[in-house]
C-alpha cells in the first residue's frame, strides 16, 4: 500500500515539475495598469486603441482606460467612399482624438478623421520625399482635374498630371485605380497634390533605358531624319526610340552642314556604332552598299521583354556580328 502510495506521489509530483507556470505581473506593472486606467484624458489628446467592436453607427475602441472609446460612424473618415463594415476589422489598432471625455454613457468620444489629419500630413512629407509609389482609387471629376483620397486626406490631380498622353475626358477617370506620386504637401493650406504622369514617366525611361541596353551594335536599320542641328541628325528608329548620327558620320566626305545632304522626314539607312550612358550613336557612312539592312530596330535577333534580360545575351550576338 505505502508502494502505491509513493507511486501516486511521486506523478503528482512529476506533473507539479512539468506544469507551465503563468508569468505573474510584476508590483510595477500592475502599478502602471492602474495608473493608466485611472488616468483622466483631455480633450484634444490623440490616443490610440484596439478595435473591440463595430456597428453600423460605430466602432468601439479598448483604450485600456478607465472608459472604452467610442468612434462615430461621422468621425471615422471624409472618404466619401469610406465604409465602416468593410474598412474596419475587429483586433486592428486604430488612432482618435478625445472630443469628449464623457459621451453620456460613461465612453470617451473620438475622432479618427482628426486622428488621421494630424498623423497624415508627416506620411504624406515622407511619401513626398522618398518618392513613393501609391494606388489610389479616383473619385469624382472636377474641373481641372480629379480629386480621391490617400490616408484619409483629400487630394487632387490635375488633367495634366493624369497621364503622358492627352487627357479629354476627366469622367472616364472615375472609379479607376492608378498609382501615383505625390508632388505637393502643404498641411497649413490643407493642399495635396498628386501625380500620375511622374510614375507613367519613371517608368518609360527605364524601359526606354532598358530597350537600349539591349541594342544589338552594329545592326543596320532603316530610321527617318526627325531633327537637324549643327553638330549632326537626329534619327527616329521607331519603338520609342532615337539616335545621332554625328556630322562626321553623315558622308564620306567632308560637309559643313547636315543639311547639305539630308532633310527632315527622309529616310535613311543606319549603323548603330554605340550604345553609352543611354544614348545611341548612328553611323550613316558606316552602312555597307550590300548591308543586310532592318526594317525596323525591333527586327534584332533577340526576343526583347521589358524589365529582363534579353533571351539572347549580347555577347552572343556580337560574335555574330561582323563590324565594319
């Protein structure tokens, strides 16, 4: 009997040793807990919270006050579009500013629209800074150009800054997301402005930079004569693309004008002999009586995919290319 005893014993105690012990609070934590709770918030103070409950007419915040925070459904964002069962989840941590201390029933009144204006305008000097690139969705034509939203704030695109290309109808803008920049924060005017047109720009000359870098040297193609200065001619080759052709490489003889012997709007017959730091150099000279002549750039031997590597490398295809 005493054997079964100390058997027991002993399990009992085995699983005293293996149990989990709670970490208890320390003297100062409780200290700071009911400190907290029991500490009066002013009006005007910004505070922050835990979303405990959501209603059609409001959201409940944990303060871990002596009072829950109460969000109405007016003072929660000036988004038109903004929707209280749809963009608020319970658990998030959200931000207000205490309106009331007392809203009748023992809560502390909030508001997360003064919340998120006196916390956005510092975001929005970072975005601005750091040339951000963000979505926003479009919400309403207006004259000018177009308004939406971007951290609560409103904000405003002008026509010309909506796109590369010409914009003619502002109201087929509307509901559409585009990505944006932003160009202008001025919180003592309330005014923020926003750019598409920059993102649409960034990115077209890294594809232009990249379409480059892929040129094959010593292609010959056909190209129209777009421009003419003093020192040369500027070639269009298509595919968003153009050269120089230097004045010494216009003819084999010596000339003191482009214009001596080519005309804005013809064609003509060139060599790439250089691709650096984004430029292209076009030899007309250069170009063999019997070359094997493109007819357009985009007829290089290379599958040309933008933002990677060329599915032939250009190592390859210089091997392959007899140079003049």
């Amino acid at each position: 009997m005493n054997d079964k005893f100390d058997v027991e014993t002993e399990e009992v105690t085995a699983e005293t040793e293996t149990a989990p012990t709670e970490a208890v609070p320390s003297m100062k934590e409780f200290e700071d807990q009911i400190s907290k709770s029991l500490h009066k918030i002013e009006e005007g103070t910004l505070v922050k919270g835990t979303v405990i409950g959501i209603s059609d007419t409001e959201v409940t915040v944990d303060l871990g006050y002596y009072a829950e925070g109460i969000i109405p459904l007016e003072e929660l964002s000036n988004d038109p579009r903004f929707s209280i069962k749809g963009d608020v989840t319970v658990g998030e941590e959200i931000s207000g500013v205490v309106i009331r201390e007392d809203d009748g029933k023992g809560n502390i009144l909030l508001s997360k629209k003064e919340a998120d204006d006196i916390l956005s305008w510092e975001t929005l000097k970072e975005y601005r800074n750091n040339k951000n690139i963000l979505k926003v969705k479009i919400a309403q034509a207006v004259n000018g150009g177009v308004t939406t939203f971007l951290l609560g704030i409103r904000a405003f695109i002008p026509a010309s800054q909506l796109s590369l290309t010409y914009v003619e109808d502002l109201n087929t803008w509307v509901n559409k997301e585009v990505d944006v920049q932003v160009i202008t924060v001025e919180e003592d005017k309330k005014k923020l402005v926003l750019s598409a047109k920059e993102v649409e720009k960034d990115l077209a000359a890294k594809d232009k930079l990249s379409k480059i870098s892929h040129l094959p040297i010593g292609q010959v193609t056909k190209g129209t004569v777009e421009k003419l200065a003093p020192y040369g001619a500027f070639v269009n080759l298509g595919n968003g693309l153009s050269g120089l052709v230097h004045i010494s490489q216009i003819a084999n003889k010596r000339i003191k004008t482009p214009g001596e012997v080519l005309k804005e709007g013809q064609e003509v017959a060139v060599k790439i002999i250089d691709v650096k730091d984004g430029k292209i150099s076009l030899s007309i000279k250069a170009v063999e009586e019997k070359a094997d002549v493109s007819e357009s750039i985009e007829e290089a031997p290379f599958e040309y995919s933008s933002g990677e590597e060329a599915s032939t490398g250009l190592a390859g295809l210089l091997s392959k290319i007899k140079l003049s």
